[in-house]
C-alpha cells in the first residue's frame, strides 16, 4: 500500500505497483515498514500515526531491513527485542541511544517482528509460517523456496570471518 495508492519507488529505484491506498489495518493484519535506505525520513506523519493505532489496537506490527526506524520514529520499539540491517545499526544507534538492535538475522517478540532484510525476510516468513501453521509445513515451504530447513534459528548477520576483520 501507499499513502495515495500509486506506485512507490525501492531504494534502487524500481517503482512497486500498489493494491489500495495506506488506510488503517484491520487488527488482524501484521503491518510491515520496510524504509531503504532513507528510512529516518522514509515514513510520513500520517504513516507513523498508522502504525501507533495499530499497535494500540493490538495489531501485530514489523520492520524489514531499516523498517526499525520507522518503528523507532513512531515510538514502537522501546521495551522490545528488535533488529535491523548490521549496516545500519551504528547510525540507528547513535539517533536512538536507548534503543539496542539484536545482532540477529531476525527477532520475534510477540507482536514485533523484525529482519535485517535480504535472505533474512524469507527465515522470517518462514518463522511465522511455522508459528502459524506447523514447522512441518514451513520446512516444506523452505524446500520450494530452495531455504535450509533451519526455522527460527537465532543467527547473526554477518559471518565469523567479516566480524574478525571489522568489515
């Protein structure tokens, strides 16, 4: 969805065609922000106020890649277990000292669930396939999707190896 129902452009630069217009959610809709790479300005007011109501009303809520700061910016992530992009986490950090991103490929606290972006999209979607209907079906799923059938595992994003050299 977008603000005005028309198509919206990806951090590199591919417009996205659109369903509807971006109006309140039903409850049980899990609503995702995902920000690219401008995402400390990516959502609007009236944006940030959807995703507010919706988490009052008890709607689940997400962030993928730099989703965390809109959910950040809208006040969503104090008290809860989150995660973004490991490349944006210094930034994120420094606009929000009293917010601390997991390391993790992705999180799931209860109604929040978070990703780094990349492949760690699909381990979360995986996650709540498993969660919603079996690990079962969800390994079977990670079968078509050519995914290891490690559902829910709590990795890292980056590898051993960059971490050792600080890249």
């Amino acid at each position: 969805q977008s603000e005005d129902g028309g198509p919206v452009s990806s951090s590199s630069g591919i417009s996205i065609n659109v369903d509807d217009r971006f109006e309140q959610p039903t409850v049980d809709t899990t609503l995702f922000a995902c920000s690219g790479i401008q995402g400390h300005g990516a959502a609007s007011t009236k944006a940030l106020a959807i995703f507010r109501r919706h988490s009052r009303v008890g709607g689940k809520l997400g962030g993928i890649c730099t989703g965390s700061i809109t959910l950040a910016r809208a006040g969503l992530l104090e008290n809860q277990r989150f995660t973004l992009h490991w490349e944006n986490q210094p930034g994120f950090v420094e606009a929000f000292p009293d917010l601390a991103p997991s390391p993790h490929r992705f999180e799931n606290d209860g109604g929040l669930l978070t990703c780094g972006g990349g492949v760690a999209s699909t381990d979360m979607m995986l996650s709540m396939i498993a969660e919603d209907y079996g690990e079962d079906f969800a390994i079977a799923v990670a079968d078509m999707c050519l995914n290891g059938p490690d559902i829910g595992t709590r990795s890292e994003q980056r590898s051993s190896i960059a971490k050792a050299i600080s890249s």
